[in-house]
C-alpha cells in the first residue's frame, strides 16, 4: 500500500465549506428566526451536500452554536494603546462595529435562542462569555502591570457590553459614538474616579 505523503493545507476547500455554510446560516437566521430552517435549507444555500453539513457538525444546534460563537468570538483585535480608558474605549467601539454589523443582530438573537435550550447551547453560551471574558482581562492585566487599578472583568461586561447587546437586541437606537463612550466615563467614574481622562 503506497503511504499518503500528501500535504494538507490549512484552510482550504474545508475552510471555504465551512465560511459558506456559516454564512447560509446568518442568512437564513436573519431571513427566518432561529429555528425556521433545516440542514438541508442551509445546505442549497451554502451550495454544499446535506452529507457534509451532517458529517462535520452533526445536528442543526450543533451547527448554529458553532456560528454564533465564532462570529461573537472573532471580532475586532483586542487595542493595546498604553492606557485602560484607551483600551476599553477601543474595545467598546469594536464590540458596537461587530454587532451592528450585517450578521449582528441574527448572530445575538441565535446566541439568545440557543442559550435557552438544551447542553449544546449552553455550552456555546459559556464558550461565548469565557471569550469575551478572556478579552478583558487580557486588557485588565496589561492595565495591573502598567500600575493601573483597573475594575473587575464583570464590571466592564456589566456595565460595558451589557448595554451594548440591549440596545442592539432590542432596537433601542444606533451605538454612537458618543453613547460609546458614555458607557466607559460612567465605568470608570464608578470604580476609578480619576481615570476618566476626557
């Protein structure tokens, strides 16, 4: 038997398979709500084998909790301006970037929805916060070591992002800004008066 000397590549056909059926499911949860769609709508949209969808991800929740969590999980570079009030506003207007974005509000209502039923969208809803809470302490530590007191990681997801998802959820006006970097005085005038710099 001759050995595979192969070399695979990363990415690939697999990646290009995989962004498609990402992308067909954003679509339709945008199109239809959560749980008005099959494997098989998914797959006609992606333009991939039913087969395949099933093969790789197994179930349709299994599927969606891997959408949600990679599209809430992969946004915007972490900033690293030399001060916590640059940071977190940076990371605030990326937060706001990518969930106003095209996929936001399908992506944040799916992570909703999948939140609510069963292991496997419990699961994505604790990969999700241990991300984004891996995030900010990234900067909370970076801030610790320059001599800075920064708040605990719950605050800024409290205070910061909480607002962020409310008012994308539910309509409640455009993430301006302004009203970015409202969030952040607040923050910071509540725990460390005299880091708001602006």
């Amino acid at each position: 038997m001759a050995e595979d000397n192969t070399v695979r590549r990363p990415g690939g056909r697999s990646a290009r398979v995989r962004a498609a059926v990402h992308h067909a499911v954003t679509e339709l949860v945008a199109e239809n709500g959560y749980g008005n769609f099959t494997i098989g709508d998914v797959a006609t949209r992606a333009g991939v084998a039913d087969s395949s969808i099933y093969r790789r991800w197994g179930s349709l929740e299994s599927l969606t909790s891997d959408v949600a969590v990679t599209l809430l999980t992969t946004s915007s570079p972490i900033p690293d301006t030399g001060s916590l009030d640059s940071d977190l506003r940076g990371y605030a207007a990326g937060v706001a970037r990518d969930i106003s974005g095209p996929d936001g509000l399908a992506v944040l209502r799916l992570a909703m929805a999948l939140s609510q039923g069963g292991a496997i969208g419990a699961d994505a809803r604790d990969r999700f916060i241990d991300e984004r809470r891996r995030q900010i302490q990234q900067m909370l530590d970076r801030a610790a070591t320059r001599g800075e007191k920064p708040p605990a990681a719950l605050d800024i997801l409290d205070h910061l992002l909480a607002p962020l998802y409310i008012r994308i959820l539910f309509g409640m006006g455009p993430l301006t800004p302004d009203y970015i970097d409202s969030l952040v005085d607040r923050l910071l005038a509540a725990f460390h008066p005299k880091s708001v710099q602006r």
